[in-house]
C-alpha cells in the first residue's frame, strides 16, 4: 500500500475503543515499519476523553498562555506534546508531513505563537496513535478505517464534534450528528 502520510483516517461507526470511537487521525508517517498519527478532533473537554482521562494538569505557564484548547493525539505517550501546525513556520526541530502539515515539538514554536510570529494555524496534541508493521492495512482491510486526503481548513477550523460524521458522510455513511452509531 501506498504511503498514507497526510491523509486521515475515519474510524467507523463500530469501533467502540474509547480511543478511537469517532476519531479522525492524521497519518504523520506510514512505511513499512508502522504507522503514525494524531487524532485531531478530541479535546481534552470532550466527555468521552473525560472519561478515560479525568484531570489533565499541565503545569507550564510558556503552554497555558498560548494554548486554549489541549487536544488528545492518541493514547501512546502521553506526557509529550507535539505541535501540529501549517507549514508557513519551521524552526530547527520542525518535521514536514507534507505541503500542508509539518509537526514540532521544541518549545521555540509557543515564543513564535505568543509574539504572532507562528504559524497561521496549529493545534495543540499531547500522545499520539501509533500501529506496528502491517498493523494499520489490516485494520483498513478488516473495515476499521476509511482514509481519504484533508485540507488545513478541515483540520484546523469548524466545531470538532462535528467533524468525524461530516467526514463519514462524505463516504455516504449516514451517522446521527450526536450518536456512536449508523443512523
């Protein structure tokens, strides 16, 4: 299978891990080794992410005086952040995912962000989605995921809890705006 870098995945309606129910994950790397990604529609105040993670203290004055919303990027590693953002900013830890998207984890960005010299758009994740050799094609061949290219608008603009139907219906799947399940 072709490199998915840059495309989202959109976990289907049966999938009922409390990671991935309704998620939508943007493929940061994909080779035959694995894959990488970063679910980017679930915040840290989504109820369902609550639920799993009850109390997120972030005790970084440098994070919480330019970052609103805390995303959750995925269940692995969760103590480190990375920045997702466009790529009309990189500094010397920035790591392009395509034309659209690149990734840093170095703290320069938050400076660049605070003095308006950051990128236009970002979010903020903390953990990330990772799959062993193989793993993700047999989950795309066993239906758990849909993939498809995504633009800087679907990612970083609209309401997040409305982004995973509208990427399902856009498949044809009828889904309930609020449920976990086929409409």
């Amino acid at each position: 299978m072709a490199s998915m870098k840059g495309h989202i995945l959109i976990s289907m309606p049966h999938m009922q891990d409390p990671y991935f129910n309704r998620a939508l994950v943007l493929i940061c790397d994909h080779d035959e080794k694995g894959a990488m990604g970063l679910i980017f529609n679930k915040t840290f105040d989504d109820e369902a992410v609550k639920k799993i993670f009850p109390t997120l203290i972030v005790n970084d004055t440098a994070v919480s005086e330019v970052i609103d919303t805390m995303y959750f990027g995925g269940p692995v590693d969760l103590q480190r952040a990375f920045l997702l953002h466009s790529t009309d900013w990189e500094g010397g830890e920035t790591v392009a995912i395509d034309e659209h998207f690149a990734l840093t984890s170095d703290a320069e960005i938050l400076d660049a962000i605070k003095t308006g010299a950051g990128p236009k758009h970002f979010k903020m994740m903390l953990g990330y989605a990772g799959w062993g050799e193989s793993q993700l094609e047999r989950e795309i061949e066993n239906g758990d995921w849909l993939f498809q290219e995504t633009t800087e608008d679907f990612i970083f603009s609209g309401e997040e809890g409305e982004k995973w139907a509208s990427a399902a219906q856009s498949f044809g799947i009828g889904v309930a705006p609020n449920s976990t399940g086929l409409a």
